[in-house]
C-alpha cells in the first residue's frame, strides 16, 4: 500500500452529494446560456464547465494573468459575493461576435472601450440569466451582476483565510478554446445547497 502525505494546509472539497448538485446546476446553466446568446451572436458558441477545486484566496487568485477581467456577482437573498473571471481578448472576441465579426481567432489585448465594456456586461447578463434558472429546484436564487474589479489579483470581495470553490469553464467556438473562472466562497456555497435540499427558501 502507498502512502501519500497530506497537505492540512489545502482546504478539502466539497463533499460528494454537494459536488454532485454543484456539477448539475452548472452545466444545466451552460446548456441555457448556448440558447440565450444564439440570439445576439453571429456564431455559435458552446460552453463547458470542466470542474472545481477548493482554493485558498491567495493561491486562487495568483493564477489570473495580467489579461484579466473580473466582476463581482451576487449569489443567494443574503448577496453573496463571488467573482467571475474572463481572459479580456476573450472579451473582445465575445463583442466582436456581436457586431458580426465571424471570430475565427482570439482577439489581440488591449483596453476595451465603453461601448465594449457595456456589450460584454450584456452578454454576462444573460450568461448569469441561465445560470440562475438552471437552478434545480421550484426556489429561485437570485444570481446579480454587480461591478467590475479593477484589480482582481488584490480583490477584497474574499477574507485572506477564506476556502474558495475554483469553478472552471471553456468556451469554444470558431477562435478556439479560451477559459473563464467563477471563484464561490465555499461556506457560504455548501449553505446554499444545504438549504435547497431542505427546501428552505433561497
């Protein structure tokens, strides 16, 4: 028999009937937002969610690239906050896809303008849409869009000792494969699949 040490130090996953609910709800989610961006997009783009990890603040965040952008989303009736995380050419690929560009490469960095900002907030819109009506139960939960981060690597939105879930997507269309991010507190997560299960309200 081998024995392999344990880090005490990384924090431990969810447990596996909450891990299952979290993979249903979210790739339910993924199947919707395909449909709901069909109709502002000129191609199709599918959308993947390839897992989770538990994560430290620090260690979670120190894996973004310079390239990207984030926002705060509020999750649940006590609002709380997680962060979602974009590549920005992903971004500008995304608005190009808006305006009629056929997409078929990533876009090159650089700063987006506000016309762009907004269209791409739009497009999160509707991205967050799908993810809160894919969730799997009669009690919705209520999943809101609020501000960007402009400095995600130094957020605030989590306490330094706080266990984080580490979601992680893909997007693929004709420029490819690129991935996005939502990091979930991992308290407050389990909360809010505890209470679904008891049928309390969200």
């Amino acid at each position: 028999m081998k024995i392999e040490s344990h880090d005490f130090r990384k924090p431990s996953r969810l447990a596996s009937e909450l891990e299952q609910q979290l993979v249903a709800w979210l790739r339910g989610g993924c199947s919707l937002v395909a449909e709901k961006w069909a109709k502002h997009m000129g191609v199709a783009v599918e959308h993947v969610f390839e897992g989770n990890d538990a994560a430290r603040p620090d260690s979670a965040l120190a894996e973004l690239p310079d390239t990207a952008l984030a926002y705060c989303v509020t999750v649940g009736a006590e609002a709380m906050n997680t962060m979602l995380i974009f590549p920005r050419p992903l971004l500008l690929t995304l608005v190009a896809g808006m305006l009629g560009d056929s997409c078929t490469q990533i876009a090159s960095d650089r700063g987006m303008t506000p016309v762009e900002e907004s269209l791409a907030e739009y497009l999160l819109q509707h991205l967050l849409q799908a993810v809160q009506e894919s969730w799997p139960t009669n009690v919705p939960v209520a999943v809101r869009l609020k501000n960007a981060e402009s400095t995600p690597k130094r957020t605030r939105l989590f306490g330094a000792a706080e266990n984080l879930v580490l979601c992680r997507f893909a997007m693929r269309g004709p420029f490819g494969g690129q991935p996005w991010y939502w990091l979930i507190p991992q308290e407050g997560l389990v909360e809010l699949l505890s209470r679904q299960n008891d049928g309390l309200e969200i």
